[in-house]
C-alpha cells in the first residue's frame, strides 16, 4: 500500500507527481529544494549578523557618550 502512495509536487503552479518525473527533472528539483534552504538559512544568519552589528554599534554609540 506504501508503494501506491505519490508525492506530489507543484512547479511553476502546476502539480506533478515526484515518481513521474524523469530522473534529470527530480535532481534539478531537489537541487531547487536544496537551495531554497540554502538561501532560507543565509537570510536567516543574515537577520542574525544585522541584528549583532546593530547591538555592537548601539554598545559603542552608548560607551562614547560616557566618555
């Protein structure tokens, strides 16, 4: 019963079944779902790297004005 049961994919708003592409169109889509993480987790170190210059920046503003 496992055996019948297809994953389905949508590319460019049409749905596919992943066992019906051809081998070269499953890699191109992995490697597609592979770098939407890939991008995901750089906008995500990014935000953090923003968000630590900004506390850095803040933390020396804050230290001049003490001086």
């Amino acid at each position: 019963m496992g055996k019948d049961k297809k994953t389905p994919v949508t590319i460019n708003g049409v749905e596919h079944e992943f066992e019906n592409l051809t081998p070269e169109q499953q890699t191109y889509f992995n490697h597609i779902v592979d770098l939407d993480r890939k991008i995901n987790n750089a906008k995500f170190n990014l935000d953090q790297l923003q968000v630590g210059r900004t506390a850095f920046h803040n933390a020396l503003t804050k230290s001049l004005e003490e001086t």
